[in-house]
C-alpha cells in the first residue's frame, strides 16, 4: 500500500480541489462493484465452510455415477470459490501477460479441471462425512478447519480459507493434511504452460482434455 | 535426558524446497515411476483384487504393531512420554488381545496409533530438514528424513528380536502392507505418478508439504494471501 501524502490545501484552491475530489470518488463508487451487504466475520466464514460442508456430504453419500458427482462438485466449486482468483494464482506471473478473453476463457477451463479433479479425491469420500471443527484468523482471511471422517481410517484434516475480498464470502484455499491447493495447482498448471513453451491458448486446450 | 533433549534444540521453520539434487533426483524418480509401472502397481493390484479386503486389513495390521517397539524409543528420544505411553499399552494391547496385532482393539478403545520416526526424532533435536531427495525405491525424503529412515532400519527392535522364520515373516508383512497402501491409494498416486505435467515436481511439493504438516511445522505457504500477491497484479 502506497500511502498518500496529505498537504493542507491553502484556502484559494479549496473550493476547486473540494469539487474534483468528490467528483473523483462519484467515478470511483460507480465502477465498484456493489460493496458487500456484511463484511466477513469469524461467524459468516464459518458459516460458509458449514453450508459447503453439507452440499459435499450431500453429494458423496448420494451414490450418484461419478459423472453426476462430478458435475455437482463443479456446481459447488463455482457457487463457493473464488475460481477467479485461484485460476490467476495457479497461472502465477503468467496472467500478466494473458489478454482479457486468454483469462477468461482459462478460468472456464480451469474451474472444469479442478471441479474433475477434486471431485474425484472427494468422491473417495463416499460413506464418510466431513465436520467442520473450528474458525480462527489467518492474516487478513479465516481459516476454517475441518476433518474427515473416512469409513476405516483415521480422520484427517481439511482446512477451508475464506476471503470476502472478491466482494462476498468465497473460500481460494483448501488445504488436506498439509498439502495446499494454490501451491499444487501452481506447480502444475506452471508445468503444463512449461510443456506447451508458455502458450496460454494451447495449455487451455489441454485444461479442457484433461480428465 | 530426552525431555531436555527435546526441549534443547528447535529446528528452523521450514520454507520453500531446497533441492540442489535435483538432476539426480528426477533419475531416482524416473527410475522409481519404471518400477512401479513394471512390478509395484500390477502386484499391489494382484493382491488388492486376489486378497479379501478383512485379510489385507489384518497383514497391515500386523505389520504396524511390528513397528510399535521403534515408534516408543522415538517418542522417548523426542519427550513425547505422553504418546510413548499410548504407543506402550497400545503394543500390548493389540498383541494379545489383538492376536499378534493382527486385529487393533486398542484404536476402538481410545488408543489411536502415534506413528513417529527417527526423522522426527532429528527434527525434535533441532534438525534441520535439509534438501530434497528422492531415493530409489524408498521415494521421497530429504537429507535429514533419509538418514532417519537408515537409523529407524537399522536400529529396529523388532528386527533386533525376531529371527529366522519370523524375521522373513515381518518383513514380507511390511512389503504386503506397502502394497496395501499402493492398492488403497491407486486412484490419487496413478493420478500423481501418470495424470501430472510433471510428476517430479507433484511428489515433490507434496512430500514436503505433509512432512512439514506431520512435524507440526507452520509451511509459510499455508498462509498465502493471493489477493494480496504483487505478482498476480
């Protein structure tokens, strides 16, 4: 963050300065998106993960075919995460350089790889639930933990982060024993771009073929 | 002494991945991927398909409560009296009632397993992780959790007791454990070993990630803010 250095204005300029300022912040308020009703809290994040959390357990004990499962976790996935800002994280530096419709077009293909791919970790699940445990602060998001309740073995963890920064409650983190969703997608959507020699266009064909 | 051991000494945070190795490790792991394409996957899918799901239960079992007695003498040598205890009763429970440790009552009483290594053991002595390795057909590890892996093998104290026809007995549970595991777990490793752009870097990060998880070590990037990242601006 850039602070702004603040100068007294002297009395001549004031009227003028007052005027372009508050036209300034008109402009500005326009082209926000809408504030969000409630900033998140401890309580709201939380609330999330719990809502998420059911929908998950809804679908891994449906004993629907895994296509149907997996549409639904993509349905899921676009209804509680920030796809925007995990596909940008996983593109990393790259995004820069993307055009507007490379971005938008590698997000669609993006939120299918990893509803695909996640869903079929959770589809494993089957039989089992998850518990939402607790809420903390991280920085400037929650963390909301979790466990897993598998039939024959032991819980593990599941920790859900949760940022109001898109303009609502949305998690972009999900982290099972330790590993990390960001980093992991990261590391291998990097090496897919790394595989087609940084061509945005060819690596979101393969998003779209990748099973 | 232990306690004062434990308490002595805490390794740095763990940060990022340090891999020096990393020519040699991508032979090891290409080497490691051949042998499990060639011999480790279709056995572990033989005795998953052939081997009734109560029995694969029951050899893994087995070959957990053989690894007991190590995991108590790491707990002491961490401080740890507390899960030294639990590893204790839990040895001598499931070794009689659980017949040989072939069944485990000692979870469904309140005693779940507290599985330990001499490379936690190091980590507790204020260790450092070291770099990245991958060793062929162990996997993944780094300096220091190797040379746990070459301590806790050669300082087993199962192995020390048990001789002869138990000793191979021991050992061919571990190894059908191991392809257990492989058979439990196929869909996440194929989709690791076989689905990534570059499996390397997937086990790599991974292996890593969790190990710093089981050491109860905070990984900087579980605290990553992307909203917050220069480079996605």
């Amino acid at each position: 963050m850039r602070t702004i250095p603040m100068k007294t204005p002297t009395s001549g300029n004031l009227g003028r300065r007052q005027l372009l300022l508050s036209a300034a912040a008109g402009l500005v308020a326009a082209t926000l998106p809408a504030a969000p009703a409630q900033a998140i809290t401890i309580g709201t994040a939380r609330s999330l993960i719990d809502r998420l959390v059911s929908e998950i357990n809804g679908v891994i004990n449906s004993g629907r075919s895994e296509a149907a499962m997996l549409r639904d976790f993509e349905s899921i996935f676009s209804r509680y995460a920030d796809v925007a800002i995990i596909a940008r994280s996983a593109l990393g530096v790259a995004a820069r350089s993307a055009s507007s419709a490379q971005m938008s077009a590698f997000t669609t293909a993006f939120r299918g790889y990893v509803a695909r791919k996640y869903g079929r970790r959770f589809r494993e699940f089957s039989g089992g639930r998850i518990e939402v445990t607790g809420v903390g602060p991280v920085k400037s998001f929650y963390e909301v933990t979790s466990l897993a309740y598998l039939p024959g073995s032991s819980p593990f963890e599941v920790r859900w982060h949760v940022s109001d920064k898109s303009g609502r409650d949305l998690f972009f983190n999900l982290i099972i024993e330790g590993v990390n969703m960001l980093a992991t997608e990261r590391t291998e959507i990097g090496a897919m771009l790394d595989r087609r020699r940084g061509d945005i266009d060819a690596l979101i064909a393969d998003l779209r073929q990748a099973s | 002494m232990a306690a004062a051991l434990a308490g002595c000494a805490t390794a740095p945070p763990a940060a990022g991945i340090s891999d020096p190795y990393e020519a040699q490790n991508r032979g090891a792991h290409a080497f490691n991927v051949g042998l499990d394409k060639a011999i480790v996957r279709p056995t572990a899918t033989a005795y998953g398909t052939v081997v009734p799901g109560p029995v694969r239960t029951g050899v893994s079992n087995f070959a957990s409560n053989l690894g007991e007695p190590g995991d108590f003498v790491n707990h002491v040598l961490q401080g740890q009296i507390e899960k030294a205890g639990q590893t204790f009763f839990r040895f001598a429970i499931n070794s009689t009632l659980g017949i040989a440790g072939l069944f485990d009552p000692a979870t469904s009483i309140g005693l779940p397993a507290a599985r330990t290594d001499f490379g936690q053991t190091l980590h507790a002595w204020g260790v450092p992780e070291g770099a990245y390795l991958e060793v062929p057909v162990i996997g993944p590890s780094t300096e220091r959790d190797f040379a746990g892996t070459v301590v806790d093998v050669l300082m087993n104290p199962t192995s020390m007791v048990l001789k002869g026809d138990e000793a191979s007995t021991a050992r061919g549970a571990r190894i059908a454990a191991r392809l257990g595991d492989r058979y439990r777990y196929s869909d996440l490793v194929d989709s690791i070993l076989y689905e990534s752009a570059d499996s390397y870097a997937q086990a790599r990060l991974l292996y890593l990630q969790n190990r710093r998880f089981q050491l109860g070590q905070q990984d900087e990037s579980n605290a990553y803010d992307p909203y917050e990242d220069p480079d996605l601006r």
